[in-house]
C-alpha cells in the first residue's frame, strides 16, 4: 500500500514537473488522501477528510482545481453514477464493475473472472482499451426489502 503511494506521488511530481505547475504541499496531501479512500468518494467526503485527517486547510477551489490535475494525470477516474460526481483512485486497483442503486444511490462493486475474460477477447479493431468498468442500474437488496415491507404494511392495512 505505500508503495503505491510513493509510485503515484512520483508519477504526480513528473506530471506537474512537465506541465509547469507548482509542486505544492496541498496538492501532495491531496493525492495522499484520494490514496487512503477505498472505493468511490465525493468531493463533500473528500473535504470532509482533509479537514480531518490531514493538517491542511484546503479550499473547495484547490480541491476541484486538485482532482482536475489528478484525472489529467489518470491518477483517479471520474464515475457518471448518481447526482453528484464520484471519483475514485485509479492507479494500480483491479478491474471491478458497479452495482448502482436507483432508489438510494449506493455504489457496491463487484469482480468476475469470466466476464474479464469475454471482454479481454473482444474485438476492438484498432481501439486500444486502457480500462473498463460496467454499470449496473437496480435495486439494491435494502430498498428492495423496504419495498416489500411497505407492499405488505399496505397489503394489511387494506385487509383490516
Ligand atoms: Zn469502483
Ligand atoms: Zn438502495
């Protein structure tokens, strides 16, 4: 684990080194917090830990000014899911596909060995993939059982 944070700490030093921004402290704590966050984050979560975990007053502004570098940089990826934006680390995390709930928003993934297969065979003609990650719209299995208890509460109430 810290060696991945030391592997993108140098690839983020090259990058603003190459396109003349400045190696400042607050971007660097940045990157090391994306880099502690397992799975999907907002940027109201991730404020929320800087103001926490880390000895840095960030502003919103070098936040988002913060992330715009780091998706350049293909350090992080930026998720289409739900309302708000939802980032999550990129370097060096396995291939994994979201399941999405439509009812209350939560983001859990999953793996499969057989579908990273069919998708590594696919025909792409001169396409080059760097990654991939499906989506999955449903239910999840809380909203669906909250469902069906209020199916059942309204099912009873019209008995009585
Ligand atoms: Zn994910
Ligand atoms: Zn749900």
């Amino acid at each position: 684990m810290d060696n991945v944070k030391d592997r993108v700490k140098q690839i983020f030093t090259e990058y603003l080194r190459i396109n003349k921004h400045r190696k400042t402290p607050e971007r660097f704590a940045i990157l090391d917090a994306i880099y502690s966050i397992d799975g999907h984050f907002d940027i109201e979560t991730l404020y929320g830990i800087m103001l926490k975990k880390e000895n840095f007053r960030v502003s919103r502004a070098t936040l988002y000014n913060t992330i715009v570098l780091l998706l350049d940089a293909k350090l992080l990826i930026k998720h289409a899911f739900g309302n708000t934006a939802q980032y999550e680390k990129s370097f060096n995390i396995e291939t994994h596909h979201h399941l999405i709930c439509t009812t209350c928003g939560r983001v859990s993934e999953f793996q499969d060995e057989e579908l990273q297969r069919d998708i590594t065979n696919v025909d792409l003609k001169k396409f080059q993939m760097s990654h991939y990650s499906l989506y999955i719209y449903g239910t999840c299995g809380r909203c669906a059982a909250a469902a069906r208890r209020k199916r059942k509460q309204i099912q009873e109430k019209e008995k009585k």
